[in-house]
C-alpha cells in the first residue's frame, strides 16, 4: 500500500547494486512469487553510488515494498533508513530494505542466511568448533556475527588488511570465552590444519584462482567458499580432494534471498523454487 494512496496492482521490489552486472535476485524472487500467486515483481536496479540517495528517496515516494542492498551499497545505504533492525545493527551493514508505512527499515538476511546454510544444508554443528575466516568485507562481518550466535569456541580472521581484520574479529568478541584472532593473510594456510570449518568470504576464485593451495586439509573439516559463480573454485576442489566437505555460495544465497522474502510477504519462501531457479540463473552465466 503507498502511504494515503490508493492499493496498486502490483507490489514491487529490488535490488540495488552497482555495477550490478550478475544478479541471480530477480530470477530467485520472481519465481518464488509467482509459486505462491503474490502479485509481487522484482525489479533490477543498477545504481551507482552518487545515485543511492535519490534510489531511497524513490523507493519511498513511488511505495516500493522494499529492496536488496548489495556491493557497493551494504554499508552507505544505512545514512537513508529510518532505523535498523536484528543482525543489520551489530554488523552496520544492510542487505535488505523494508517499508513500514512511510518508514524504511534495514536488516540483514546475510547473517541468518550463512546460519541456515550451515546447519540446515551443510550439516555442520558449529558450536565449540574453530573457524578461519577469509576477509574482512561485508560478507566476512556476516559470517563472524553467525558464528559467533552460534557460539563457535575460537574465530581467527584473516585479510590483507589487518585493521578491517581486526575490526571484523571485533564482532565475535563478547564475554564467552571464545578467542578471537588476526591472521596475516600470509601466514594462513598453516593455520587451516587447526580448524575446523575455513570460510572464503573474498572473491579469490571467481575467475578460477588458487587459494590456500599450500594449506593440508582433511575429511573432518568443513570448507565454505562463498562465491556462487563459478559453481565450483580451485579452492573447494583442493579441500574436497584431501577428504574435505566443501561447499560453494549457492546455499547462503537461497538462504539469504527466502529470509528477505519473508520480511517483506510475511511468508515461509519456496526454497525448492529458488534454489533450482538460482541453479538455472548460474547457468546461464557460464
Ligand atoms: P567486499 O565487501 O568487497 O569484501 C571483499 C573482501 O575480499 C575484502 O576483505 C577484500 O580485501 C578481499 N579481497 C578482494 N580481493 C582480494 C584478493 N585478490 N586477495 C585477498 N583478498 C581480497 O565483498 P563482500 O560483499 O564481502 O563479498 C565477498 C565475496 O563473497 C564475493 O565473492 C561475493 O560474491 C561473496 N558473497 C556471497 C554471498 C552469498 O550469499 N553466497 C553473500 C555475500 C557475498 P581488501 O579490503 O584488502 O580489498
């Protein structure tokens, strides 16, 4: 409903983005709609940074329902909401747009999504284990918030930056006992023989690059690359040959999509149809 107006046929949503060259989104989110008989519809919106104020102010002026926050907006968009809610106040980064009447409102489904993938696809039980994060940018700070909700025993972090590290690190410190820990981005793959579960939360891989090619892993271990696109990276193919479990991207991403679906419909998201419309979308891509 726009504010005083009158219902419109239809309620939209989007994602901003900029360059916004690859979004599996639309094809995720239109699907679900349409599975659920929403007249709903999911829009693409490429919009460079100098251009973030007026999307928000266009957003709720035309009555949008809300939108997808993603590269490079997570963390600019928050100076056009009215307010925060969950995971988006701890992490300062937001992935999704509500609106409340005339009032928008930012969350963060990255946080929750990682969660679920975790433990509801991946199988993995991450309390009291230790995990090496790879990053320190938008999606790494997600995946320290999840793990540190789930109460992992030790989180060690490491980026070319030992600063944006550090602060990353910062977000699992809390009075659990767990130990937190910076890693120079050199010195990481001797640390991989010591955890548990290694997430990449860096784009190393999309275009086929090794990453941790000199780290020893083994089949207790839990390995999650985050990117989607290539299905497949150097990285999980190296973890998954030692014995390892590995994954790709594409559960966090279903995942992180049907949290935003429920925020804005208020309903349970088709995952079955997302997943399988994501599936097609990668596809496509390559
Ligand atoms: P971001 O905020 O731009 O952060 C990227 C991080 O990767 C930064 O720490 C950056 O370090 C580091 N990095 C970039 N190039 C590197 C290189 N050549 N060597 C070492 N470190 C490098 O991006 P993001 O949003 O966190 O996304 C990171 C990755 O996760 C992307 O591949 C994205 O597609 C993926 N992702 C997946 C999901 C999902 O649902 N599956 C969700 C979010 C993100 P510097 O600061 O030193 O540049």
């Amino acid at each position: 409903m726009v504010a005083g107006g009158k219902r419109d046929a239809f309620h939209f949503v989007g994602v901003l983005g900029w360059p916004l060259e690859v979004t599996l989104s639309p094809l995720m989110h239109n699907v679900a709609f349409r599975q659920l008989g929403l007249d709903w519809i999911y829009l693409r919106w490429p919009v460079p940074p100098d251009g973030l104020a007026d999307a928000a102010r266009g957003l709720r002026a035309l009555g949008g329902e809300g939108a997808n926050v993603t590269m490079p907006h997570k963390r600019a968009i928050v100076a056009y909401l009215d307010s925060l809610g969950g995971d988006a106040v701890a992490t300062g980064a937001v992935n999704t747009v509500q609106r409340r009447g005339d009032q928008l409102v930012g969350h963060n489904t990255d946080v929750v999504g990682f969660s679920e993938f975790l433990v509801e696809d991946a199988g993995f039980e991450p309390s009291g284990t230790r995990a090496l994060v790879l990053g320190a940018g938008g999606a790494a700070r997600a995946v320290v918030k999840s793990l540190a909700d789930m109460r992992v025993a030790g989180i060690t972090v490491a980026a070319r930056s030992d600063k944006l590290a550090g602060e990353v690190a910062e977000l699992a410190r809390d009075d659990s006992g767990r130990t937190t820990e910076v890693l120079a981005w050199k010195k990481m793959a001797d640390r991989v023989a010591q955890v548990d579960l290694v997430v990449n939360a860096t784009p190393v891989g999309m275009r086929g690059e090794p990453l941790l090619a000199n780290a020893t892993f083994n089949s207790d271990q839990c390995v999650v690359d985050l990117i989607y696109s290539p299905p497949t990276t150097p990285l999980i193919e190296h973890a998954r040959a030692a014995g390892a479990t590995a994954w790709g991207g594409l559960g966090m991403l279903v995942r992180q999509a049907a949290a935003s679906f429920t925020i804005w419909t208020g309903q349970q998201a088709p995952l079955d149809a997302m997943s399988a419309a994501a599936i097609r979308g990668i596809g496509h891509h390559h």
